[in-house]
C-alpha cells in the first residue's frame, strides 16, 4: 500500500472537520451498495494507456448518470477534488458549477492556481468565494487547537452552503471519494445522504475515482493534464495553515506562516528535496524573542521548520537536511520575511512529538 493511502486513512480517522473540498466527502457516510467494491478483477491503473481507458470509461458514466442536469462539487484545489473536476468537465462541461472557498488558509499561490487551471485553462464554471475575513473574524481570539479546527470545518460547510443556495437546477453533487474513504468508512447510511449539509439540500451524489487509490488518482490527474504541483503535491491538512499558526491566529503571523512556507518549498525544490521528504512546512508560535538588524534590536516572531518522512503518519522520523541549506533558508526567512528574526529546526520524530504543532 502506498504511503498516501496510508496517510489518508490516518488523517480521516482523526479529522473529522476538515476545511478544504475534500472534507465534504469525509463528512459524508457512504453506503455500501453495489459499485463501492473494487472488483479484484480490476487492474491498477499504473500507466497513462490504463489512465486513459478509465477516463473514457468515466467520461461515459458520467454522461450517462448526469444527462443534462448540473453538478456541483467542492474544489480545494487537491489532488482527489482536482482530478474529479477536470473529469466532471471533460464528461459535462458547463453543467459543472466548481465552488473554490478561499478561506484564507492556504498556501502561497493556491487560491490564484486553482482559478488559473480550472478557470482559465480548462474554462470551467467556477465561482471562488472569498471567504478570507469571515473565515479570520471567526477564529479570533480562538487559541484552542481543537476548537480551531471545528470553526474552519463549520464555517467552510456553511460558505458552501450559501452557494449551493444560491445555484439553480443543481442535482447532483461531486465528491473526490477515494477508495481508501470507503475502506475507512465507519458506517453504512442511505443513499444521496450528504454529511454536513441540511437535509433540504441533498443531492445525488456523483463519486467517479471512488475505487481508485492515491496512486491511480494521481496518473489519472497527470494524464487529465493537471500540473505537477496538483497532483503531486505533499500532504496538506484541512484547517491548513491555520494549525501552523499556532494559538489564536492573527494575519501578522498568518503571513509569516504563508511567506516562509512559500520559501521553504522553493528551496526544497531547488535543492532535489521536493518529492523525497514526505511534508515540509513552516510554523509560526504565538510569542516572541529578542534579536538585532542592522544595529538595532528587534523583538519578533520564530519561525519553526518541520520536514518529515513517514510510511503511515503514525511514526515520522525528521529529515536530515544539509546544514548549508538550513543556513540558507535561515537566512532567507529572517531577511525576507516580516516580523521574523530567528529560524528553528524540528527534531523531534514522532512519537513523542506529532507532525504538526496543533
Ligand atoms: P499529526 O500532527 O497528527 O499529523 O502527526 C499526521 C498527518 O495528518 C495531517 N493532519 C491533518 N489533516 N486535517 C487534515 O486533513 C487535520 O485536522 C489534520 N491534522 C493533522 C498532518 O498534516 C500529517 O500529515
């Protein structure tokens, strides 16, 4: 089994509020009636010809199950959700209504990269809601881990919500089910039943990579043209940047959190780092200490690096990064970003520590 699935197994048994597009799906309780088995006729779809015949496959399904009714689906911009979005359009076009909440807690470039491939390049129907204040109003002054995570997962089923309300016509829902989902699914409920969402708004639901692992999912993406960054990207989690931002959060720190992530990846990937360690990002704790530039003393925030390689997310031991790396990104961070002026490395593996902070 490949880490990923693994991973997902992992990250869905202990989140259940999750804020990105494929939360929905683990909100959902799926139903096991026929067509949630894999069949162990079913080949592995490991080659761009194999990825090829499923997406006809699907693209004829989907017409068949959709007709010419519309669809709507949670677009994170991850890969599961990502990959269904680019089917749904091959397969319906128009009829698919994408909804992308930018709730303020993504990585640098995400929001603007999901507008410009779905959006621009694959001209899809997408509507982004800026959510960024209302999503920020809500958590402050909320310092609690835990309760961080429930408000983002409430919010973001709200916001999406109001946009299904306010859409026409639509009867079918998209979801990036993946096999690994119904594997873990922890019950058996009635069909077209949404978790999450009030009973009026219910829709059939429409699950096109739901016998699929991680690893096919990501060939399909790759043969449905999506690019690298989407479906290869390291795992992200829900409440994104909000649990790297530790305590109550503030957009001062919040910045910080995004700019030295951004400065992280890039180094990571100039320096062959990108695709071997497991996930990598930046934290920003909630006090300060005291630091000099240019003659001056300045008091500021630490940025804490984390790199870490796991089979299961279970266990992660830490990356042994090039000291002249680390000196590198050091100074990068404490130069370039504001209200920074000391960097910090993770050592510890998990156990005892956890891969986040939160
Ligand atoms: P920990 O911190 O428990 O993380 O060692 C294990 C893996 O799970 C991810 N993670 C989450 N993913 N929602 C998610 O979708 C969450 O609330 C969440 N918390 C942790 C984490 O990034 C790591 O890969």
């Amino acid at each position: 089994m490949c880490i990923n699935e693994d991973f997902g197994k992992i990250w869905r048994k202990r989140c259940k509020q999750d804020a990105c597009g494929e939360i929905l799906n683990r909100l959902s309780r799926r139903i096991f009636m026929q067509g949630n088995v894999r069949p162990d006729t079913m080949e592995r779809i490991t080659t761009k010809a194999l990825a090829e015949k499923f997406i006809d496959e699907q693209i004829a399904e989907l017409r068949a199950q959709i007709g010419d009714k519309k669809v709507l689906l949670a677009l994170s911009g991850g890969v599961d959700s990502s990959v269904v979005a680019a089917l749904l359009i091959k397969a319906v076009g128009q009829q698919l209504v994408c909804v992308h909440v930018n709730h303020g807690l993504l990585r640098k470039g995400e929001p603007e990269q999901v507008v410009d491939v779905f959006r621009n390049q694959m001209n899809a129907n997408l509507i982004y809601v800026d959510a960024v204040d209302r999503f920020l109003d809500k958590l402050a002054g909320v310092a609690e881990p835990e309760k961080k995570r429930k408000i983002i997962g409430a919010e973001f089923i709200r916001v999406f919500e109001e946009e299904a309300r306010k859409l026409d016509g639509i009867e079918f829902l998209a979801q990036g089910t993946i096999y690994p989902d119904i594997l873990e699914s922890d019950g058996v409920k009635a069909h077209h039943n949404v978790g999450g969402l009030p009973e009026d708004l219910r829709f059939e639901l429409v699950e096109p990579v739901k016998l699929l692992f991680k690893d096919e999912v990501r060939m399909v993406g790759k043969t449905l043209g999506l690019p690298d960054s989407m479906v290869f990207r390291q795992p992200f989690p829900g409440p994104g940047l909000g649990v790297r931002c530790l305590g109550a959060i503030t957009r001062e720190r919040l910045e910080a959190v995004r700019e030295s992530d951004a400065i992280l990846r890039e180094e990571f990937a100039k320096n062959g780092l990108e695709g071997k360690v497991w996930q990598y990002f930046t934290v920003v704790p909630d006090f300060k200490s005291v630091g000099v530039k240019d003659g001056k003393r300045t008091f500021a925030y630490p940025v804490i690096i984390r790199a870490v390689n796991t089979t299961d997310a279970m266990t992660a031991t830490v990356e042994d990064i090039p000291f002249a790396l680390l000196q590198r990104i050091t100074a990068r961070i404490t130069s370039e970003v504001e209200n920074i002026n000391r960097v910090l490395y993770d050592v510890t593996p998990k156990p005892p520590a956890t891969i986040e902070w939160e």
